[in-house]
C-alpha cells in the first residue's frame, strides 16, 4: 500500500514523501496514529494544504523572532560578581544567570537558548548568542563587572 507520510518518520523517511508499507501496518499502525495518509488524489490536496499552514506559520514565528532578536541586540545585562586576585571571578557565569537576568527588566528567555560554549569566568563584556525559533539567533551583551 503506499501512502504519503504527514510527519518525519525515522524507519520510513520525512515528511511528504510516499513510501510504500505492507496493508496491515498502514492500517494497523500508521493511519490511526496521524503518521501517514493512504496515497489518494484527496489525501494528496490534504497534504498540500496542510504544508502552506505550516509554511505560513513558520513564516510568522520567523518573524515574530526576528522583532525579538533585534530589542535582544539593544539590550545589555550586567551581572556582578565576586572577584579574586587577578580578576578571577569565585564561580563563573551560567545561561541560567543570564537568564535571570533577563527576567529582572520583564524580558522571558529560557536559559537553554542562551548559547554558551562555557561558562563565563573572568570579568569584560561578552556577546552572547541567543538562538529563537525559525533558525534566527540574536546578541544580548553580557557586563560582567565586580561586586
């Protein structure tokens, strides 16, 4: 039986492309979880709508993230810390941190969008990235300065 698959599917293959799968595993399996449509000429006009929906709903949280990472790059987050001999910090700066930060001026990121390749450990100005949704990434300037 062939059918057209509604969602990206590892044994079989991604989203839109049509496989062909033994009857009973697509009746059994496939159909009734919302994986997979039987190959129609109908089930085939389905699945082209349902593709611009979801383009056009990229499309707008794309852009939704491109007006949040542009007041992310005006915004700057200074965080203190308590410092050491050589201007080494006891501890280090953390995405959770920045993160709280963030949330004191009213501003809501989770902390596992906040890119840190590591932790944050001498004092000076970082531009961290930021990833959104859509693929967009955005800066926020981190001031890490002495308590």
């Amino acid at each position: 039986m062939k059918v057209i698959l509604r969602k990206n599917f590892e044994k079989l293959g991604s989203m839109s492309e049509v496989v062909s799968v033994k009857d009973g595993y697509a009746r059994n399996y496939l159909i009734p979880r919302g994986i997979a449509y039987e190959a129609t000429k109908g089930s085939l006009h389905q699945l082209e709508e349902e593709l611009k929906q979801q383009s056009r709903s990229f499309d707008k949280e794309r852009k939704k993230a491109e007006t949040v990472a542009a007041q992310l790059e005006k915004i700057s987050v200074t965080i203190k810390m308590k410092v050491g001999e050589e201007d080494k910090l006891f501890g280090s700066v953390t995405s959770q941190m920045i993160s709280d930060s963030l949330a004191e001026k009213e501003i809501t990121l989770d902390k596992r969008h906040i890119e840190l390749a590591e932790p944050l450990k001498a004092l000076g100005i970082y531009d961290v990235p930021v990833k959104l949704a859509g693929g967009v990434t955005g800066k926020i300037k981190v001031w890490i300065v002495r308590e």
